[in-house]
C-alpha cells in the first residue's frame, strides 16, 4: 500500500486513524510505504507503533542518477551534469519534467548548448507555473506573501532573515507560524537551523512581487547580512548579489570596505567565497548608481583576485579599474589616488600589476608629501627617510617572482632619468642588506626544479652592467653576486662561479662582499681552509649591518673551523653567529639562534671545555619550551637536535658511546643551528626532562660541577624520575671513585646501593622505561637489614673494589690509605673493612681468595717497578672483576690507559723480560697505536700480549678473553 504526501501525520486525528490502518495491515502480512515532506515527530511514530529506523531521508537526485535517467531517456551521458544544474541541482520533479520534455524532442543539441549557458528551461519553467498555480489555492494569503519574499533570497538562509523580511511593507503576521507552514512543501530544511527555497517556486517573487516590493526584500536581505562590526564570510556573497540587486549603498560600502581592509593571510579564503565579486564581469561598472562604491568593489575585486597570482586576471580588473576611474575624473578626481594609491600599498598585489614602475611615479605626482606610511599593511623597517617612491618601490619589488621579471624592472629604470631612479631606490638602499633584498630575492622566488640558471646568470650579468651605468656600485655588486650563486649553487660550476668574482672584482675592485661570495663558494665545495681564510679576512667587514646575512656567514665560519679539527674556533664563531642572530626578533632566525647555543656546547665540549658546554647546552634546553615542537617542521627539528647533543655529549662524557652504533650518536657541526633542517617528525621526541637529567649526569661524571644536578628538582617542577636518579646515582660515585676521593665515595656509596636495590626489586618493570613518557616517583630508602644482607655486602664491595683498581692504576697508594684509615668510623662490616685493608696493604692477603684485592696493592705500591707478566697477570685479575662490575664503563678507559703506559715500557725498556720478542713487538706496538678505552678494547689488548707474558694462559681463560673482546649487542649490553 502507497500513501504519498501524508503531510498531516502529526495531527492527532489522522496519527489515530493510521495507527489502526497499520495494525490491520500488519495482520495481513502487506508492506505500506509511506511518504511525507517532513519526518513525522516520535510522539506521532510511537502512536503508530514506528520508530526512528523506518524514517529514510530521500535526498535530491545526485549527478550519477541523473546520468542514468538521461542515459535511460536515450540522451548523451555528457549532459547529465548540465541537465543535473537545469534541474534546480537535482530536484526530481525539474529533472524529470526536463527529460521527459527533451525526449520527446528528440534531444535538441541547440537547446542542450544553451542549458548549458544557463539558459532557462521551458519545461522546468512550465512546472514552475503549475507549483505557483497550486500555490493559489493551498496557500493561506499570509504564508503565500511570506513564500514570494523568500524566494527572491539566493542560497540558504537562516530563520532570523525570514522575519526580517516579514517586517516589511505590508508587514506580515504570525511569520514563524507562516515559515513552519512552508517548511516541507516550499522551503526545504538544508541543515541545522538553515533553509532554502524549493526549485519549484526559486525566484517565484520576480513574477508574483512589483519591482520596488523586489528592490526592498533583497536590499533587506544584503544590510541584514551586513549588519553589525563583523561580516560573515558564508554570507559575503549572497550579500553582493543582494546588494546589488537592492541597489545598496551602505551594503556593498561596507563589504567593499571589509575586503579591503582584511588582513592579507584571509583574502585566499575570502577569494574562495566571494565569488560574486571576484568573477564578475569588467565591460562595466560594477555599482554604476555610486562611482565612488563602484570604483571600491573594483578594488575589492582586484585584491581578490590577487591571491591566484594570475596577471591576466589582475590586469582585466586593473584596467576596468582605471577605465572606470578616467570616466568619473571630472566629478571624482579623488578616485584615481585613491585606486592607485590603494593598489601599490596593497602587498597582495606586489609587482602583479602592469607598468607599476610608472604608477609608482604617478602616484608620487598625485599624492606629493601628504602620505601616511602608519596605514601600509607591512611595518618598514630600518628605514630612517621613508619617501612615497622609495616605500612603494620596495613594496611592490617584494612580490617579483623571477631573474625575468626583475630585468624588466632594470629595463624600466634604464628609460627613466636618473633623479627619478634615485627615487625609486632610495629607502631600497638604506636596508641592512642594501639592493641584495630585491637582487636575491628574484631567484629565490623562482622554481629550483624549473629555474633556467643559464639564462639567469647572464640576465644578472647585464643588470650589473645597467647598474654600474647608473653608477650605484653595490647594486652591481649585488648583481655579480647572484650571477656567482647561478653559477655555482645552480649550475653547479664552482670554478666558473669563481672566475664570475674575479670579473666582478675587475670591474669593481675588491670588496668584503666578494670575499663574502668566494667563501660561500669554498664552503660549498667543502673546501673548509680555504673559506675560513677568507671569512677571517672579511667577516668584520661584510653585511655590518645585515645581521640575518651576519648570522650564516659567523655559522659557516663556525662550520668550516670545526671541519679544520679547531673546535675552540669554532665555538667563538657559533658564539658570535648566535649574537648576530639575537638582535633579529623572527621565528625562523630565533631558533636558528637557539640552535647555535647548542652548536657553540658542542665545540665547546669537543675543545675540552665541558663546564661551559654543559652551560650552552643548559640555555638551550631552557629556550626550548618557547617552541611547540609539532607548530612547524623546523621547531621539531630543533627539538630533537638539541636533544641529540644533550644525548651525544653524554654518551662521550660517560663512555656509554661504545654501546651505540656509531651513526645514534653522530654529531655534525652546526646541526643544531640548520637553516633548511630535515623532517623528523617521523622520529620519537624524548621528554624534555630526559634531556635535563643526561646534561647533569655528564656534568657530574666529568666533576665539571654539580648545578644542573642540583636544579633539577625545581626544573622537574618538584618531580624525580627514578630510572634516572639511579644514573645520577651512578655518575656521583664514579666520579668520586676516578677522583680517589675516599670523602664523596663514603657520601655517595650508599645512596648508590640503594638506587640499585630498587631496581631489582622493580625486576623487569625497570626494562619498561619509556624515555618518551617517563614515570615520575622517588627512590625508596633501604633498610638496614637490605644493605646487611649478602647482596647488599656485594654491592658495597663492588663499590670499595672499583675504588681501589681506579686508585692502583693511576698510581695513588695514599687513596687506599686514606680508605683504609677512614673504614672504622664508617661502621661497615668486617669482611668489608678487610677488603680495604687488604687493597691498602695494611692486612696479609689470602692469595687463594683474595686475588683481586693484591692485584690492586701490587699495582698501587710497585707501579713503574713491575715486569711485564706482573702487569699481565694484574691486569688479568682486574679484568675479569671489571667484566662483571657495574662500574665498567669508569674503570675500563683507566685499565686501557694502564696497559698502553706499562706495555709500552715494557717493548722499549723491558725486552729481555719478553717471551719471542722480534714475533711480538709488532703485534703490541699496533694495538698500543688503537686508541680506544673499551672493555673490549682491554680484552684484546690482552690476547694481543699473552704471547709475550711468562704466565700461559689455559684455554678456558684464553677462550673468556676472547669471548670478551668481541663488539657485543645493544640488546646484550
């Protein structure tokens, strides 16, 4: 069963009556489609026993389905998306009534071209006349009156402007009681609180309304949509169409006004949606009723169409714009300053339009001295004199897109007499950076995949010949220059960029500005040396005054002294780069700047001086915060470099870099500081606080001060994070053990074991650490029974042996002394106080179990006196407690060191003691050369003079060394 159109089902009768009739239908096993203009209400679906899910929106025909009706009609499936506009974008009743009318004559290609030039339809016009004739009869007069308003509005609208329209002239009563009428049938609901009219009855007012009864709905329409200090963009255009089509003044003033004065980042997206003006049509004014409204919404246009950049476009608006202006010159003579002046000050339109060399010139006639440059939309800075031509100027050269356009400048300069150049350049030369703001910024703007450098550097070359003619020297200095860079960057022909200078300087003489390109030139071609020479030479004298050039000329210098090995170098030029960069207030330069504090800790540290670094590094991790790290690709970038060298200095300071693959922990000069950074925003970010606490564990490790470690409560915010503090931990009390210092071992010993303690009771939750989200939380006390038992004697024993081997090996006896006098005011156990009694040679040994413990008294007490299988059989007992010692990393670069110095006494003043020495020498004087300070590196060392040692080696102890020798895994470590 079908019942179409059961608009009523709200009212309570009819909800009743089909409540039954359903029922009776349900009995009979029989399907009922119903169809409404609305969806019925839950009060009236709940009466009938329905519910939400058998409601189905039946949208208007899509492009798809009107294809395949006028496929199925016999039509071409070309005119679907024609026939799919025609039909009032898809409304079944027009679409229909529009085939069926065209099938029948046969598919009119005449008739088909000219609905596709928006021509009307007369089949969809026919049932238009036949909806408005159904209107006469089913429609209260009130709500009919209502409907000829509304369907005069363009597009959607909202029920607040279906009021307005209510109110006027004769007003209108009960409208939202008319509006709700109308909703279904004749307006259809589009979206939440939003409306439009049915194709049906669209524009059904133009034949039904009086033409001043049409001027009032859509002036209504266009100074309500206008109306208050803020234009709705969405409304903008339908606000032009009804202006225009009410003849508003004050309408199309305003949103001329609004467009005019919207700043430059929104006028792509006002482009977007004022279509209205942006298209339309130049053989005319736009608003001939206001010239001065008129020649407005001409400017309005011209600024809309700029963001496109398309000339030809521009140009079209720019000459309606002046035809317009010359035809009103006798009662507005105003309106050509204004267009002109509006135009150049616009940077929307920089170099867009025709001949603005010579508008420039005009508007300078126009407008003499009385300009206000507080009104240009872009601040001028750095100009001490700013005239009317030189400020236009340098505008409208911010906007030249190539080496091309920029010779068409020249050439337009070349035609006019020097006094009016002179203008035109004035405030261009009084920049920091000179004429090189509009010489480099012609091939900057251009493509580089698409760039023709050939033809660019020969343009530059006669732009520097035009310039020399006018005599303005740094211009053509500037000229030479860029040709350099096409040459060179380009090109690729460093020589050919070379010789370029050597004709520059012959023209001109030599200058700090050629010095400056040459080492560019050197710089790119890695040839460090060389720049560098030049940039010492030249560095103080080139771009004074352009601290932007003056910061990537002192980093390429930065770059180049640490390339030549000179780190100290390198960090005074990273430090005056960095100072450069300060007194420039840009986004992009401020974290190159903070880049280079990182750059400068880096040389700092790799020139030996890790206090200052730590202090760099410490400014740059403070800067950090200021830059959210997903805002842009170049603040990621700074975050995870600056974090890096954090990492990198720490894994050198604490010997951990042997752990890592050589490329984890890479450091490259001025990488922190890179001007065209790479995206890493694929790559983890380490929180911050990681950072903090590596730069403390590397400024304790290395006894270069405590003050990062001791910040670092107040910089966490109050916060610990324990699988950190354990490092801490760790770095406190091998510094005091490399140190000898019997003092900070007893004050770190044991908050050392403690941290250790508390990780083995994490077991494998420790193995969980993430360094991208850490778990704050502190360290727990240990008990005394905790550092009584057996494991907690070994770990205090592990701390008292590494103290001993780092004292015997750098030749310190006192330190075990000192040890040993200090222990029985420490209050530690008696096996424990042995121990340093035993290493201090205070106490007979047990040579059965207490190998290690003389090992170090040996070592520490004979020193230089040892034989070689001494230092070997030493070394072997040492290595093997090192091997299983947490201390590792501190003691074994001491032990390598030990083994170079005694083996190295040993093949030049000890060869008699040597077992086959012509065989062995060789070997032991090539490993001697290795200079690394690696467990593995002492294992191999060993194997290396077993040979040559009186004491053999069994298999077991020779297969152990050799095991330890190999690199092992991350994982395995």
């Amino acid at each position: 069963m079908l019942l179409d159109d059961l608009n009523e089902i709200d009212d309570p009768g009819v909800s009743d009556a089909l409540a039954r009739l359903l029922s009776m239908i349900r009995r009979t096993d029989a399907v009922c489609i119903i169809t409404a203009y609305n969806q019925p209400s839950g009060r009236a679906l709940a009466q009938a026993g329905l519910d939400q899910s058998v409601c189905l929106t039946v949208p208007d025909l899509s492009t798809d389905e009107v294809e395949e009706m006028v496929v199925g009609g016999g039509g071409d499936a070309k005119w679907a998306q024609t026939l799919y506009l025609a039909g009032g974008f898809g409304h079944p009743q027009l679409v229909n009534a529009l085939i069926s009318g065209l099938r029948a004559r046969a598919w009119p290609e005449d008739e088909l071209k000219r609905l596709r030039e928006f021509e009307r339809s007369d089949d969809v016009e026919a049932e238009r006349v036949a909806a408005r004739r159904q209107l006469v009869t089913a429609l209260p007069e009130a709500a009919k009156a209502l409907l000829y308003r509304v369907s005069l509005t363009i597009g959607r609208f909202d029920r607040p402007i279906v009021l307005t329209l209510a109110e006027l002239q004769p007003p209108i009563p009960a409208p939202g009681e008319q509006l709700d009428l109308l909703v279904g049938p004749w307006i259809e609901p589009y979206a939440q609180q939003q409306y439009r009219v049915s194709p049906l009855v669209a524009n059904a007012g133009e034949e039904t309304l009086g033409l001043s009864a049409q001027l009032g709905v859509n002036r209504a329409i266009a100074e309500a949509y206008t109306a208050g200090s803020v234009l709705d963009i969405l409304k903008a255009n339908t606000a032009f169409l009804h202006g225009l089509r009410g003849k508003s003044q004050p309408a199309l003033m305003k949103l001329a006004i609004g467009i005019l004065t919207a700043k430059k980042s929104v006028r792509r997206d006002l482009a977007d949606w004022i279509t209205g003006i942006r298209l339309h049509r130049t053989d005319r004014p736009i608003f001939a009723e206001d010239t001065h409204v008129s020649v407005l919404l001409r400017l309005s246009q011209l600024v809309l169409r700029a963001p496109a950049r398309d000339r030809e476009a521009v140009a079209e608006s720019w000459q309606a714009l002046q035809r317009e202006v010359a035809q009103a010159a006798s009662t507005h003579p105003e309106l050509e300053k204004l267009a002109i002046g509006k135009a150049l000050s616009d940077t929307s339109l920089s170099a867009l339009l025709p001949d603005w060399v010579g508008l420039i010139l005009r508007f300078a006639a126009l407008a003499g001295t009385d300009v206000d440059f507080g009104t240009l939309d872009q601040p001028i800075g750095g100009i001490k004199t700013p005239t009317v031509c030189g400020i236009l100027f340098l505008l409208q050269a911010s906007g030249i897109g190539s080496v091309l356009e920029l010779k068409a400048v020249f050439d337009s300069l070349d035609s006019l007499s020097a006094e009016q150049r002179a203008a035109l350049l004035v405030n261009v030369a009084e920049l920091p950076s000179d004429f090189s703001v509009i010489v480099n910024h012609a091939w900057l703007a251009e493509s580089r995949q698409s760039i023709d450098f050939a033809r660019c550097a020969q343009l530059y070359h006669e732009m520097a010949a035009q310039a020399l003619r006018w005599g303005l020297r740094q211009l053509a200095l500037r000229c030479y220059v860029a040709r350099c860079v096409m040459l060179d960057e380009y090109a690729v022909d460093p020589e050919g960029a070379l010789k370029a200078l050597d004709e520059a300087e012959q023209e001109l003489g030599a200058d700090p500005v050629l010095s400056r390109a040459r080492a560019k030139v050197y710089y790119r071609r890695k040839d460090h040396a060389a720049a560098l020479a030049l940039l010492r030479d030249s560095a103080d004298k080139a771009a004074r005054n352009d601290f932007v050039e003056q910061t990537f000329m002192l980093r390429e210098a930065g770059i180049s002294a640490a390339e030549t090995g000179d780190w100290e170098d390198a960090a005074r030029w990273f430090d005056a780069a960095h100072d450069a960069g300060s007194k420039i207030v840009t986004d992009g330069l401020a974290m190159m700047t903070l880049g280079l504090v990182a750059d400068r800790g880096i040389a700092e540290f790799l020139a030996g001086r890790l206090p200052d670094a730590i202090a760099s590094l410490a400014k740059a991790l403070e800067g950090l915060p200021q830059f959210d790290p997903t805002a842009s690709l170049g603040a990621g970038y700074l975050h995870r470099v600056i974090r890096h060298a954090v990492f990198c200095v720490n894994l050198r300071v604490t010997g951990k870099k042997v752990m890592l693959p050589e490329q984890e922990g890479a450091i490259v000069p001025g990488m922190c500081s890179n001007p065209e950074p790479s995206d890493m925003s694929d790559m983890p970010l380490g929180h911050i606080d990681i950072a903090w606490y590596l730069l403390a564990e590397a400024e304790l490790a290395r006894d270069a001060g405590s003050s990062i470690a001791e910040s670092l409560r107040s910089r966490l915010g109050g916060k610990a994070i324990p699988a950190m503090e354990i490092n801490l931990r760790a770095a406190r009390l091998e510094a005091a053990i490399k140190a000898s210092d019997v003092h900070r071992l007893f004050a770190s010993v044991s908050s050392w074991v403690e941290g250790l303690l508390f990780v083995q009771g994490l077991g494998q939750s420790y193995r969980s650490f993430s360094p991208l989200d850490p778990t704050y939380g502190e360290i727990e006390p240990a008990s005394p029974e905790k550092f009584e038992d057996a494991n907690g004697q070994r770990l205090l024993a592990n701390a008292f042996f590494g103290f001993g081997i780092a004292a015997s090996l750098q030749g310190r006896p006192e330190a075990l002394q000192a040890l040993h006098a200090t222990m029985p005011g420490q209050h530690y156990s008696a096996d424990l106080t042995r121990l340093v009694g035993v290493m201090a040679g205070a106490l007979e040994p047990d040579a059965a179990n207490e190998a290690v413990e003389t090992a170090i008294n040996l070592v520490a007490t004979r020193g230089a006196e040892l034989q070689p299988d001494d230092v070997f059989v030493a070394a072997l007992k040492m290595i093997q407690f090192i091997a299983r010692s947490t201390l590792n990393t501190a003691l074994a670069p001491l032990l390598a060191h030990w083994l170079r110095e005694r083996w190295s006494q040993a093949v030049e003043q000890q060869v008699f003691l040597l077992r086959n020495p012509a065989t062995n020498i060789p070997a032991i004087r090539r490993v001697i050369g290795i200079e690394e300070h690696t467990l593995e590196y002492c294992a191999h060392f060993l194997c290396t003079v077993a040979p040559a040692a009186t004491t053999r080696l069994d298999e077991s102890l020779r297969a152990y060394l050799t095991d330890l020798s190999m690199p092992k895994s991350n994982f395995a470590r």
